[in-house]
C-alpha cells in the first residue's frame, strides 16, 4: 500500500472506536507509566552533554515532534539489524517521569513509522485510515488502553494481549479487530518485526529537558563508561551533573544493534519494577 493510502483523506471523518471500546476500563487503568526514548549512542552522548532530547520533523505527520513509546524500549533503528563495530550505533535508552511533562500532541497504539513503512501490511485492513487508531492526546487514553488490550503493565510489557479480547468484540468493530491484528505481530514468540507493533507510541510537540527532574534512568554500554584502556572521565562528570541513575549492558563489537534489546527491555523492567506491576 503507498503510504499516502494509509492518511485520512482531507474532509473524511474519524473514528474513535479504540477510545470508545478502552472507555470501559476507566477507573482500571494503571498508575501512568514512564516514558522511554531510545536513541544512539552517539546521539545520547549529546542529549547528555546538553540535557536537551529535541524535537525533530517527522516525515509521517510533517511536524517537529518528540518520540516516546510508553513503559517499552520498542524503538529500532533502520539498520539495527546489520553487525556494526563503532558503539555510537548502539542503543542508548533515556527514560523519563512524565508526571511534568505537557500534554503529548498524539498518541497512537503502535509505532505510526512502521505503520507507514508498511511493516504491518500482511494484516493490515487497508480501509482504515491510520488516524482511525488514535487515542486521545493524554497519558490516561493510553493506559486505560492498557488495561482493556492487555489488562496490566507487566502484560503490556510482555506484549501479552487479553486473552479472548477479539472474541469479546462484535465483528463490525474493525478498527479495534485491526489493532488486535497488527498488535499480535508483538506476542512472544512471533516479534514480527518486533515489539513496536503494539507499543504506545506519545509524541511531543516541543523538546524535553532532561535537566527539569524528568529523567529517571538512562541505559547505555558499560563501555561509554569505561574499557580495558581507560575510563571516560568527562561523560561521568557529566552524568553526575545530570543527577540521573543508570545502568549499562555490556557491549561487543561486530553484533548488530538489535541483540541487545532484550536486554535492555530486562534492565528496564527490572528498574522500574514491570514484572511486578499490576
């Protein structure tokens, strides 16, 4: 499908079936999670160093925008999947509180990039628009998503869906039956592509300051830090004026930046407590 098919044409009306049918999960929501921005090495060098994540013009919606994907490092790079032997290729993840940070400009229930790359076109209802799967623009629209797609944090991180959720749903509900579809690419054991298709994606329309007591963790080599022939003096001195935690995952040359995602996702969770989450 050409990507231009997948945006709702000028005067068509929307849909808000994936809000309407999480309606019934209010008041079950989890505590609102934290966001996670994945990035390289090499560019999470300079946000560090600047304590500034920026804004960039997204070539899907055609605005500077922020990206995050709720309580997930689902992020992957174009190449992530080629061997590569320079560490600032590798994943660099920064997760923030969101408790002070302004309303997000969208909110969507998988990684709108891929979608548009056609990564989910073998499931893909091509009558379906992809602003026919937007939540609402607020971090409760994607918990109470949360809730009703997968019933708890720690299923959400799993990428586990509800079980017996498409069959709880009347066949007309196409654009909820859709998400199911393209979210179930996610479930363990498939991972086609990966997790992003049924990770929340919450873009910002401004830059973030990490300095503003938003950033909770920060994940990158061990090797940034320090290796056989010296230590990084200047990026730990650095990292102390941020006064952020973190934790490092030890890289090796010549593997491709996508085997340490799970990893990561392990780190991740096991600092912010997801495997115990309701």
């Amino acid at each position: 499908m050409k990507p231009d098919a997948r945006r709702r044409p000028r005067g068509v009306g929307g849909e808000r079936e994936l809000v309407d049918v999480a309606a019934g999960a209010e008041g079950l929501e989890p505590r609102v999670a934290e966001l996670i921005h994945v990035t390289s090495v090499g560019w999470g060098r300079r946000i560090v160093s600047s304590g500034l994540i920026e804004a960039r013009r997204c070539p899907v919606f055609d605005k500077d925008l922020l990206y995050f994907f709720l309580a997930r490092p689902a992020y992957r790079f174009a190449k992530g999947d080629e061997k590569a032997d320079q560490l600032n290729l590798f994943p660099f993840a920064i997760v923030l509180s969101p408790e002070a940070l302004p309303q997000p400009h969208h909110v969507y229930p998988f990684d709108t990039g891929a979608f548009m790359a056609g990564y989910y076109d073998n499931v893909l209802d091509p009558s379906i628009y992809i602003e026919d799967y937007e939540l609402d623009p607020d971090l409760r629209s994607g918990m109470r998503h949360v809730a009703w797609g997968f019933g708890s944090t720690r299923a959400y991180y799993e990428a586990r869906l509800r079980s017996g959720l498409e069959l709880s749903l009347p066949a007309w509900m196409s654009v909820s039956r859709s998400w199911i579809a393209i979210a179930s690419l996610a479930a363990p054991g498939r991972d086609r592509p990966d997790r992003r298709a049924s990770a929340i994606e919450v873009a910002y329309s401004r830059s973030v300051d990490l300095r503003g007591g938003h950033a909770r963790l920060l994940v990158f080599p061990q090797q940034l830090l320090e290796d056989p022939r010296g230590t990084n003096v200047a990026f730990l001195e650095t990292l102390r004026g941020l006064d952020v935690e973190f934790a490092t995952y030890d890289w090796r040359p010549n593997e491709t930046p996508d085997s340490y995602a799970r990893e990561i996702e392990t780190v991740v969770a096991d600092r912010l407590g997801y495997r115990s989450a309701a």
